[in-house]
C-alpha cells in the first residue's frame, strides 16, 4: 500500500474544501435550514402528521439524503475531474498507485466532505424540530454508505465526462429528479397506485426508507432491502470504477 | 565524448528496455510500430523527430499514461504494467505542457508530488532542489502567480522531488528564452553526473547535438536510427568542401564534372559535398584539375554536416 500516496491526495481534497469553506460546507447547510424553514415550520405546521411523525420532522432524513447525494456526486465528480481538465492527471497516472489508493484518497476525501455536511445539517435540524434517532448505529451505517457509494459515483462521473457540460448534466437531470421523487417529502402510499409501482424503480426510495427507518422506524420498504440496494448500487460502482482503470478508459487513450 | 562515449554506452546495462512497442489509438492512427529500443544506465538519449512522429507517446507509455497496443517495457528489469510500482518508482517525468495546479503554492505541489511516488516528506530535500532550481523564494507562491520559465521549473522540481533515477523530459526547452535554456542544459548535466538516466525528446537539433550521448529519431511511429552522436554523424554525416576561385565563370569546366560540383551565384565558389569515410574522396585530385584549369584557388573550407541535416535527410526519406 503507498499510504504516503494516499494521504496526499486525500489531504489534497480536504485543502481543496478548507480554502472554498463557505462554497464547501455553510452554502448546502444554509439550502436545507431553508428547507426546514420553508417545508417544516411555514408549510409543515398545516400538514397532518406522517405515520404518527411530525412533517417538520419526517423529512430531516430525506432533507440529509437530498444533501448527501448531491454533495458526494459534486465533491468527487469535481476532484477527479479537474486534474483531467487540466492534464495534471499525468501525475497520477505515473505514480506507482493503484486504482485502490487512488479510490481512497479521492472518494475517501469527498465522502469525509459529505459526511461531515451530513452531520452539520442533523445538528441544525435539531434546532427547527424535535429529533429522536431509534437507531443510531443504522443511522450511521445508513450515512457513512450512502456517502461512499455516491462519492464513488461521482467519481465515475468525473471519469466519464469530457467537458464541464456532462459534468452537470447527470446531477441536475438523473440525480436530482430522483431525489425528489425519492420521497424526501412523502411516503409512497400517498402517490397513486400506478406511481407507487413506478417509483419502486428508483433507487433512492430505498435509500430515504432506510434512513428514515433508522430515525423512526417507519419505512416504506424493509430496511434489510434497503441495505441491500444501497451495497448492491455500491458494488455496482467498484466495479465500474476498476473497469474504467483497468481498460483506461477516458484516462489512459 | 567521442569513441569513449560509444563504449561507456556498451558496457552499461539497459536501465530501460523496450520491445516491439506499438500503439494505435482508438481513432486507428497508429503512433508506434514495433519499437525496440534499450537505454543505457546514466546516459542522455535524445528522440529527435517532428510533430506527430510518436515520441510523447513513446514516453507516455513508459511512464504508464498511455497503454500499449502490444510489446513490452522494462524499468531495470521489471514490467512497468506488472509490476508498475517498482519500475514507476524510479521514473521522474516533465511533460511537454504547463499542466500545474493554479491555487497551490509552490512548497505544497512538490510535497504532493513526492508523496503520490511513495516518499515519505523530506524538507532539507526539497529545500535544496528548490534552491538548486532557483525557486526558494517563490516556495510559498501560488503557481499560477509564476512565469512560464518558472512554472517549467516547477515541473522539474516535481519530477525529481521522489528522486527519481530516470528522468524524462519531453520538450523541456520548447518556449523557453536563451538563458533558461541554457540554465536547463547545466542542470541536466548536473543530474547525469550525479547518475540520473535522461531521455528527452525536443526539435531543437543544436540541443541533442550540445548534451546528448546517443540520438534516436522517429518518424511515423519507427524509431528510424539509434546511434551514439558523433558515431551518427560519422557514419551518416557528409563533408563538404568550399573553394574560393579568383575567377569568375559562368559555367563549371568539362574536366570537373566527374566531381558534381555545384557553382555558387556569384560564380567564385565551387561546393563539392564527399563521403570523408572513403578511401579516396577525390579533394587533392579535384584541388589539382582546378588548378590545370587555371581558376586559381583563392581560399578553401570544409564543413561537417550537422545533426541536423542527419535528421532532415533521414525524415524526408
């Protein structure tokens, strides 16, 4: 294992965070109290409770997921990316790393990022509604997950990209609509029928379910099928991601 | 250097040793056909050869950028894909283009560096590359606040940063002014005496021709020739002969013409190019037909055909 490479690059991309601190860490905290603001005290105070939870309340963990997603995707897309755009990528490409270290440092750093954003926005949720976390070890496993797999989505997004156009454009078209349509904001069972079935197909159903399960054991699915699609979807992403150094595709033409 | 430079290249053994290396891109250009090449421990070798001929991407797969299409690369013997932690390891490369980070400093993008080579941090090291470099004043400047001169620099600092034992400098004076450049040329004098390997490619004949041992030039993918310099420009290298006559004449005389000659504009100077590796070049028989003829002989000059010319013979083949 070259550690000296790792902590490198990882120390790199945490610099990289520490000198855009308000871009990094105040702006997507400040996006979901606004939520909170807007959904939880203006607008949740006339919503009846969901499934014996307060609305306010209900939708922190879609909320955390919301920031979660979008800031993984973002932090590693954008670190691997760059060096790509600039050609100091060369660097790494021939250094003697593996694809494994180069993984740690990079989704290792964005994940830190978007775990610590995680965290700041369950703090200041606890400022706007009364929080109470009925698991807090799934809670954990349910973040720490989520900030791994999407981190490395995001890398692979950043692999695949060739300007700053396709950089944006699966964040804002795939990612998230399909946080949204998640249920950030409602449970399944109050779509219709037809888009319940539909919206089975989304991935992050399974995410928000689990997560909210672990704040108040209240899910739309089995929190066991949760973690299985989230380390189905992270499995997914390692492999692609050692594809994509093994064949050197979009890195080594 | 001379002959001495030939067998001080025999005797040592290939640092780096490249067999039947091709490459053809996605899009089907073919950049390498089948190059074999072997690179003595502590010499200088210089790729000469135009835009396009396959040098980057030579380099490129050796530092392991690139994949090849098929062949094989050996870093002191060790498969720079099987086992590209040891053979990279000993590998420092300076890339053509400015590519640095803007908003690091100076201090941190040589840390960066030397710790992606798996070295753990060493200041007093890299103090002193930065002073060697002329850079310790600016080690705490952000790059993009650097010239191109010192941003070049900069690229070489993170090169040798992990103390590499093989450097590759792929056009390192491209862009640079006189002064630089010759700056760049003692230091790479200074790392071959101190044992580093060095390969650089460049357009700049006069630059292979001032610091390198051996010259390799490519064309369309083929390494074409790989000698060392002088033994290159003796075998390959034609010699030229310049008289001066005191006449002028319109026309080259019937008994001159077995020589070739070319007659100068001014119709005062006769140019006979020979192969001075012949037995019999013809000079004092050419000197005294000219004499005969009574042309009188006012000055004469030779010339040895540069590196060059070499080059421009071989690519234009």
């Amino acid at each position: 294992m070259n550690i000296h490479a790792v902590r490198v690059i990882y120390k790199y991309e945490m610099l990289r965070a520490w000198h855009t601190l308000l871009q990094s860490f105040a702006s997507p905290v400040i996006s979901t109290v606004l939520y909170f603001v807007v959904f939880g005290a203006a607008i949740g105070s006339r919503i009846e409770q969901v499934d014996g939870v307060s609305y306010g309340a209900f939708i922190v963990p879609g909320l955390i997921m919301l920031a979660l997603l979008t800031h993984s995707i973002a932090n590693a897309s954008f670190g691997i990316f760059f060096p790509r755009f600039t050609g100091t990528i060369y660097e790494i490409l021939s250094a003697p790393i593996s694809f494994v270290e180069i993984l740690i440092g990079y989704v290792g750093a964005a994940a830190t990022k978007s775990f610590i954003i995680g965290i700041i926005i369950l703090a200041t949720a606890g400022f706007f509604v009364p929080l109470e976390i009925a698991h807090p070890f799934w809670m954990l496993l349910f973040l720490i997950l989520t900030c791994i797999s999407f981190s490395l989505f995001g890398f692979i997004i950043g692999l695949w990209a060739e300007d700053f156009e396709k950089l944006q454009l699966v964040p804002l078209l795939v990612i998230t609509p399909l946080v949204f349509l998640g249920g950030s904001f409602y449970t399944i069972d109050m779509l219709p029928p037809a888009w319940q079935t539909v919206t089975l197909f989304n991935p992050v159903v399974y995410l928000i379910s689990g997560f909210r399960w672990s704040f108040f054991e209240v899910s739309d699915v089995s929190v066991w099928v949760s973690l299985s699609v989230v380390s189905g979807f992270l499995f997914i992403c390692l492999v692609t991601v050692w594809w994509m150094f093994k064949t050197g595709y979009r890195l080594k033409h | 250097m001379g002959i001495f430079s030939v067998s001080f290249v025999f005797m040592k053994k290939p640092i780096v040793s490249i067999s039947n290396l091709s490459k053809t891109y996605a899009s089907g250009f073919v950049a390498l056909k089948g190059v074999n090449l072997d690179i003595a421990e502590g010499e200088i070798l210089a790729l000469l050869g135009p835009n396009g001929a396959g040098k980057t991407t030579l380099i490129s797969i050796i530092c392991g950028i690139v994949n090849a299409s098929s062949g094989q690369v050996l870093v002191n013997g060790q498969d720079n894909v099987k086992n590209f932690r040891s053979a990279r390891a000993l590998i420092g490369l300076v890339p053509q283009e400015l590519t640095l980070g803007a908003f690091d400093t100076v201090w941190n993008t040589l840390n960066f560096s030397r710790g992606l080579f798996g070295k753990k941090p060493d200041p007093a090291y890299l103090e002193q590359l930065l002073k060697d470099l002329s850079l310790w004043d600016k080690k705490d400047s952000l790059l993009l606040t650097l010239s191109g001169g010192m941003k070049r620099r900069v690229l070489i600092a993170k090169a040798l940063s992990h103390e590499p034992t093989i450097l590759f400098l792929d056009e390192p004076t491209a862009g640079v002014d006189v002064e630089l450049r010759k700056e760049m040329w003692a230091l790479i004098n200074r790392l071959r005496k101190s044992g580093v390997t060095i390969i650089l490619t460049t357009h700049y004949i006069e630059e292979a021709e001032g610091i390198a041992d051996r010259v390799g030039i490519i064309n369309n993918g083929e390494l074409l020739v790989v000698e060392d310099k002088l033994a290159l420009m003796h075998k390959l290298g034609k010699r030229q002969l310049k008289i001066d006559i005191e006449k002028t004449i319109s026309k080259i005389p019937e008994s001159l013409s077995a020589w070739e000659l070319t007659l100068f504009e001014d119709g005062q100077s006769l140019l006979y190019t020979y192969d001075p590796n012949r037995q019999q070049t013809g000079v004092a028989k050419l000197l005294r037909t000219i004499d005969s003829e009574g042309l009188l002989i006012k000055d004469v000059n030779t010339s040895q055909s540069s590196l060059e010319d070499i080059f421009i013979d071989m690519v234009n083949k």
